[in-house]
C-alpha cells in the first residue's frame, strides 16, 4: 500500500510540472504583452516620458541651488600656506652718521608663513533675500514640472483616443467592406440564375473597390496613431500593445459635471501659476537691490605663523604666532547709478509679467468657454449620431429585402450601406470630438 501512495505521488508530482512546463511559456507570452487602459498610458508616461525626466532633474537642479543661496551666510573659513627665497633682500635707509652704515638688510633668505582666516556674515540683507530668491526658484521648478506632467498627460490622452478612433474607424471599414462583398456575392449569384440583371452585379462589384481605397486608409491611420502612442510612451515597436478599451468606454468613464469650474483657472492653470512665481521672483530681487544700499557687518578671525632663517635646519627654526578678531564694516558710497538702473529694470519686468498675465488670463478664459461649449455641442451631436446610426442599420435591412423581393433597386443597398458607413464614422469623431474637448479643457484648467 505504502508503494502504491509513492508511485501515485509521483505520478501526480510529475504531471504537476509537465502542467507547469505547458503553462510557463503562455504565461511569459502574457507577461510581455503590455495591455494599456487610459490612465495606465498617463501614469506609464509620466513615469518614462524624457519630458518628464527632464523637468524632474530640473526640479533636483534646483532644490541644490536653493541650498547654495546659503552660503553666503555660512561662516567661511579658509587657509595659506608660502614659501619665499630672497635673491635680494629688502633695506632699510639709516640716518647719516649711523654706527650701523648707511643701509641695513632686512630679512632672511627663507621665508615661511601659514595662517587660517574664518569670517563671519553678522548682518547681510541682500543675502537673506537671495535665499528667498532661491526659494522661488525651487518652486519655478516644481510648476514647471507640473506643467510637463499636464503637457505629457493632455498629449498621450489625445494620442490614446485617436488610436481608438483609428482602430474603430477601421472596424467600421472592415466592416463595410465585409458587407458591400456579401452583397456582390449574393448578387452575382442572383445574376447567374436570371434573378437580376448584370448591371446589377457590375454595380455591386463596383461598390467593394470603392470602399477598398478607405480601408487602406483606415489601416495605415491606425499604425500612424499607434507609432505615436509609442513615442510619447517610450515604448519599443517589438513589445506587443493592447488596447483594453473602446471610445464609447472612455467616453461613460468622463462626465462634464466632474469637471473642475473655470473660476478656479487661475489657481490650477500652470503657465498662469510660473507667471505670478516669476512676478513674486522679480519683487524679491527688487528687495535685494534695495537693501544692498544697507551697510553689511561681519566678523572676522585670523591667525598666522611666520619665520625666517638663512638656513634649511628646520629644528632650529623660530616660529612666531600672531592672532587677529574684529569687525568689518562695509557699504557703497557711489557706485555709478547701477544699483537705481537695476531697480528701473526690475519694475518694468514686473509690469510687463503683469500685463502678460492679464492677457494670458482672458485668452485662457475664452480657450476654457469655447471647450465647454464643445463640449455641450459633442454631447447633443453624438445623440443625433447615434440614432442616425440606428436608422441607417434599419434603413440596410429595408433594402436587401426590398431588393431580394425585386421592389427595389441595387442602388437603394448600396446607398443605404454607404449611409451606414457615413453614420457610424460621424458617430466615432462625435464621440473623439467629446473626449477631446474635455481633455482640452482639463489641459487649460492644470488637471493631469
């Protein structure tokens, strides 16, 4: 019995991994197919977009030249060393009649000194000012960055659904192209057996050729949308792309009522928000320019060590010690006007920041009117395309059978598929002009 339960344990151990081998491989083909919904695509290119990189160093750039506006307040300390040989050594001129000659040297041959020197900034207005200064910066940055993440998001969702649209336009097509060959199909074999005549059939054939110009069209639209998402993704054309996802979906997903109100287009428009940083920058440096007419006081500490000697026997050298601690006082009597000129140019740049502020302000307004009224408009055209979509199915099933019970005529299916066509396709940019008035929308108004 005990041999039995082995043998059976390792009959059933073995077809476990002869499972496991057969499922292996489907599940590394499913691991490298990379399946895309729409805010995966923005969370995917946020994350890999070189934009993004870019603005993100940038932000790290200048977190580290935010700290550097410090260092002028750091105490500084510093250090010297010197060595110097006298060719002709230095003289001092004695009164005539001098025991000691009329010139006497001064010095040695060999000369060394080295000394440490520490400051320290006491009061520094200007200083204080360039770390706010430095502050607003950083903060430049990090707009700047949420302006590329919105840029990046607003672009890979118009790229995503103009995908869609090629690939649902393409759908219609093949579609089309599916049933304009039924229909020859059927009619040529109506037109064998007397049923109808050959012009009948010639005008069937007809209608397939003239839909085939547009299904190439449709499919080579389709790669042109998909080779873009790629480049905005970052993502090679050797890894397998699925779209998880249709128009319509897309479209239940979004509703106008979630959308945020455009009194707030100030507070959440990013070119406006690095307009008002830039603005409040230029009046921190106006700050700096005139509190530099402010003297400036620092502390100071030295200490030095020196000697001399005609000889290289430094054990019997005499080192002498000297130590120095003060205050620095320093301000600028006149220096040119530069400092008043300065002040000038800094508030005509504030004014022209404001004057473009207020432009940008009213041209964003009407942008942010105009896509909520696209938006209004994309909404009651998709109903009317919708139920013209329904009519055209309607009107394709009233003309094959009056044209199979010889009350119609081959033109009334073929224009009635046409109609279909037309119908669909009007529906499909219908729904991508909806999506992207609101994508638009949430661009102007900083929502990612």
């Amino acid at each position: 019995m005990q041999m039995g339960r082995v043998s059976s344990f390792f009959r059933f151990f073995g077809g476990l991994c002869a499972l496991l081998g057969v499922l292996a491989p489907m599940d590394s083909e499913a691991q490298d197919t990379l399946r895309l919904s729409l805010d995966s695509a923005v969370r995917l290119a946020l994350r890999q977009n070189p934009d993004a990189v870019v603005a993100e160093r940038s932000v790290r750039q200048a977190e580290y030249a935010a700290k550097e506006k410090w260092s002028p307040l750091m105490p500084k300390v510093s250090s010297s060393a010197s060595y110097s040989r006298s060719l002709k050594k230095m003289v001092m001129f004695l009164p005539e009649g001098s025991p000691m000659g009329d010139v006497l040297e001064i010095g040695a041959d060999n000369s060394y000194d080295a000394g440490v020197t520490a400051t320290l900034p006491l009061i520094a207005p200007a200083a204080w000012h360039n770390v706010g200064i430095g502050r607003v910066d950083r903060r430049i940055a990090e707009e700047e960055l949420r302006q590329a993440r919105v840029n990046i998001a607003a672009e890979v969702k118009l790229a995503y659904i103009q995908l869609l649209l090629a690939r649902t336009s393409l759908q219609v097509m093949e579609q089309s192209v599916e049933s304009a060959e039924a229909t020859s199909k059927n009619v040529s074999q109506m037109a064998k057996q007397g049923m109808t005549a050959d012009y009948d059939d010639n005008r069937a054939q007809v209608q397939v050729y003239k839909l085939r110009p547009s299904l190439l069209q449709a499919q080579q639209g389709v790669e042109t949308a998909e080779k873009n998402l790629r480049v905005l993704l970052a993502i090679p054309e050797s890894e397998p792309l699925v779209i998880a996802t249709s128009l319509e979906e897309v479209a239940d997903q979004l509703s106008p009522a979630t959308l945020v109100p455009e009194s707030q287009l100030v507070e959440g428009n990013t070119n406006l928000r690095i307009l008002g940083l830039q603005r409040e920058k230029l009046a921190v440096q106006y700050r700096t320019v005139r509190d530099s007419y402010w003297p400036t006081l620092a502390a100071f500490f030295n200490y030095k060590v020196q000697t001399q000697a005609n000889h290289f026997r430094f054990e019997d050298y005499h080192w002498v010690q000297t130590s120095m601690l003060g205050l620095q006082l320093s301000f600028d009597i006149f220096d040119g006007l530069a400092k008043c000129r300065q002040q000038q140019q800094l508030r005509i740049g504030a004014d022209r920041l404001a004057t473009q502020q207020d432009y940008l302000t009213q041209r964003l307004q009407v942008k942010a009117a105009l896509a909520r009224q696209q938006l209004r408009q994309s909404q009651s055209l998709m109903q009317a395309t919708r139920r013209a979509v329904e009519i055209a199915e309607r009107g394709v099933t009233i003309a094959n059978t009056r044209y199979t019970s010889g009350a119609g005529t081959i033109l009334e299916v073929t224009d009635a598929q046409m109609a279909q066509t037309q119908a669909r396709l009007a529906y499909n940019q219908a729904v991508y002009d909806y999506l992207r008035a609101y994508f638009e929308y949430q661009q102007v108004m900083g929502v990612e």
